[in-house]
C-alpha cells in the first residue's frame, strides 16, 4: 500500500479559486498521476487558512489575505464528487484548541493533519512575517517550533502530525543550531506517543531548500523506536509533485524499519504494509 494524503489541489499562489481547482476534472488529473505511481490511498488535505471558516481560530494578516473560500462547500464537492479521501491541514494555534475542535467537529473528515507554519504572529517557512532575524537564535526558534509541537499532539486534535520538522526548511547554517539535534526531536516524540498520533513522512522537503525528507533520519528513527505510526505523504501542490520522490522515502523507511504505514478512514486508523 502507498497513500498520499496530504495534497493539495491548488498551488500556494494568488488567481488560484476554489471554483477552478475544486472541480472533477482537476480531482482526475491527481487521480490519474496516483494510479500510473502505485499510490492506491489517495486523499486532500487543504489549507484551512484558504477558508473564512479559519477566521473564526484565528485573524493573522497572513489569513485574512487568504480566507475566502467556503469549507462546507470543499467538504461537499470532495464527498460527492470525487472519490478522493477527505482531509484538511489544520494549523495548531496554541490558546484555540476550542475554536479549533469546533471547526473540526462539524465536518466528518477521514483525517485531520496537524502542521506548523508559525510560532505566535512569525513564520517559519514564508519571507513574509519571518521568524528568521526577528531577534531569536535558532536554537531558541528550534526549542519553541518541537514544544509546540508536542502541545499539537498533545491537544487530541489530530491524525496526522505533517512536516514534523519544518523548521529546518530553509537549510543553511544561520537557521539551524549546532551540533546533534536529537535534544529538540526528544519532547516531540515523546508527546506524539503519549498521544498516539501518526507523524508524517513527507517528502515536501525534498522540493525545498534543505533538499531532506521531513523528517531527518536520525528524528524517524527515534519515531520508530517510539512506536509512533507513519504515514506517508508528499504535500503535492500539482499533480506532477504527487509522490514526489518516492523511491527515496522509500528507502529511508525500509532502513528506518518501518514495514507498516497509517492509513485512515472517517478519521479511524489501521495499518497496511508499506509499498
Ligand atoms: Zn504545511
Ligand atoms: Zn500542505
């Protein structure tokens, strides 16, 4: 089994509507390009803050730009047609868990995929409102990014725990700290088997500067050796980027020893072996 779960049917740029990319015709093209790769679970999560529906978690700027569309309406073309599995990539906002579960509970997703974008009002991976040079080093920008992250985990909200280390994103040396980066990795993993919840590997990474799955190597083996369920994913934004690579995650999960992969339905998990 192969899945791609976490795809999104538009890329990230301004001029992309919800009634030119939420249409059958473009649901077939990824439909097309996931059965000529072996990817059998194929399934969207979009960006909760492209809906107005976000502007009820949270108002950052960056949202307000973005929040147009209508979530029911997304939710209701994916169900009725298309054949795709139906998920959302649902930003954790520290002090919204409420709002967040109220967003989430009305809608009946096959999963929920938990990311981090920013830390408070800075971002990680965009030029626009940067934590980079707003006055923390990076291993105070690192410690906060993997806390967070275990309070995602930690909350219940999720599946899926997407691009479990996206702050290494830009890949070069001013951003990331010295030396061996298990000492961040370690509260993460440790909330996310507290917690039972998936983590994601993804192989967006590899389209970004830092050039490496998310997660590291040395962050999926401490995964495994935590017992946490993988699931495999490649945030495609086209068609073409849908299992992007592969053939390399592929790899670092059989060396990982990861044999299994999470698959999900109406938000309950099982495991398939994975390939
Ligand atoms: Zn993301
Ligand atoms: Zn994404």
């Amino acid at each position: 089994m192969l899945t791609d779960y976490h795809v999104h049917l538009r890329p990230d740029e301004p001029d992309t509507p919800a009634e030119r990319h939420f249409t059958p015709a473009n649901a077939e093209r990824y439909r097309t390009v996931a059965e000529e790769q072996g990817i059998a679970e194929l399934g969207v999560a979009e960006h909760i803050y492209r809906f107005s529906a976000a502007l009820d978690v949270w108002d950052h700027p960056f949202w307000r730009q973005w929040a147009s569309d209508d979530l029911d309406a997304y939710c209701g073309f994916i169900r009725e047609e298309t054949d795709l599995k139906l998920g959302i990539e649902m930003d954790f906002v520290p002090g919204r868990e409420d709002r967040i579960a109220n967003v989430l509970e009305e809608r009946d997703w096959d999963y929920v995929v938990g990311s981090i974008h920013f830390l408070r009002d800075l971002s990680l991976d965009t030029h626009e409102h940067s934590i980079w040079g707003a006055g923390e080093s990076p291993d105070r920008v690192w410690r906060r990014y993997f806390e967070t992250l275990a309070e995602s985990a930690r909350s219940g909200l999720y599946d899926i725990i997407g691009h479990p280390d996206l702050v290494k994103v830009w890949g070069d040396r001013v951003r990331a700290p010295e030396g061996d980066l298990r000492r961040y990795y370690e509260p993460a993993v440790e909330a996310f088997a507290d917690a039972g919840v998936a983590v994601e590997v993804s192989t967006a990474g590899l389209r970004k500067p830092v050039g490496e799955i998310y997660p590291s190597r040395a962050y999926l083996e401490m995964l495994v050796d935590a017992g946490c369920p993988i699931a495999l994913s490649s945030d495609a934004h086209t068609p073409e980027q849908l299992g992007f690579r592969y053939e390399q995650a592929l790899e670092l999960l059989d060396e990982a020893g990861v044999r299994e992969i999470a698959v999900f339905e109406r938000r309950a998990r099982r495991l398939e072996p994975v390939g």
